[in-house]
C-alpha cells in the first residue's frame, strides 16, 4: 500500500500555472486527495477571467468545471471541505477507486480536457482492479498513468499536469 503524499503548493502552484487551464474547459484530478490541484485550476481560471464574470460564468465553473475522485474517505472529506472554502459550493467529486474504471470502456463523455494529478506512486492493487487495464500490472503507477492517459486521451485540447 502506498503512502498519503501531499503536494507541496508552490509545485501545485508551478504545473498549473505552465499547464494554463482555461475557462471552458473541464479539469479532473482522478486522484484529488485535498483537491489542491482542483483549487488552484479554480483560482487560476477566475483570475484569467478578471472582473468579465457572468452569472453564467459562475454557475459553469460551479457545475461543469471540475472534477475530481479520491479512493480514501478522510483526504476526500478533505478534498470537499477545501473546495466549498476556496468558492467551489458544487464541484463533482467522487469518493471511489478512480483504478476500479475500466479504461478500455472509456468514451468522449468520459474524457477531459485537462488532468492536473499527483496520483499515488508505489502502491498495489488487487488482480481484479488491474483486469480493467490494457497493460495490466499491480503498480499503482502504471495503472494511474493508463487510467490519465485514457481520460485525457481524444479530447482536442487535451492536457495533463502531473508530479
């Protein structure tokens, strides 16, 4: 089992800043622990808008902007409560093994167009979660990158930022 790491914010801070989410665009963190990345994405697009926000503006970013799932219960509670306290009242977050998805059944609708992630290194999974991968292994870090690789895979503007 790997260890919780968190990412240090001037790191969180740096990629997403280079990786430049836009607003329009949907962010996902398929392993959000605190949601730091999700914050950040959210403060990074609000200030691109400037003072140009719109009730329709809001209400995008509110609903159709982020998200994020977290396999462990206390870093997802944390990963909520960072989010509603940095403005984010109703982001889609999920508290679920983000390897439990079958990256070969994955479609459009599945996909994002920018993944933002520190996803846990040096963990294993069971056989049974390993089963949904093209290459399968029980190195969390291989599945992690196939299951990154697969949700940003199609979409045009598609971009990861990851530690």
């Amino acid at each position: 089992m790997g260890g919780e790491f968190y990412t240090p914010r001037p790191i969180i801070e740096f990629i997403v800043q280079m990786v430049g989410p836009k607003y329009g665009e949907t962010v996902y963190d398929p392993a959000m622990g605190s949601a730091g990345f999700l914050v950040e994405a959210y403060k990074h697009i609000r200030a691109g808008l400037g003072d140009r926000i719109l009730p329709e503006h809001e209400h995008r970013l509110q609903r159709e902007t982020f998200y994020g799932q977290e396999k462990k219960p206390l870093p997802y509670l944390l990963g909520c409560m960072n989010m509603i306290l940095h403005g984010v009242l109703t982001p889609s977050l999920s508290r679920k093994n983000t390897l439990a998805d079958d990256v070969r059944k994955f479609t459009e609708k599945d996909r994002f167009d920018v993944i933002l992630t520190n996803p846990p290194f040096g963990g294993t999974e069971h056989e049974s979660v390993t089963a949904n991968f093209r290459y399968p292994s029980k190195a969390t870090s291989i599945t992690f990158l196939q299951h990154i690789n697969g949700k940003g895979q199609t979409r045009r503007t598609g971009r990861h930022g990851h530690r």
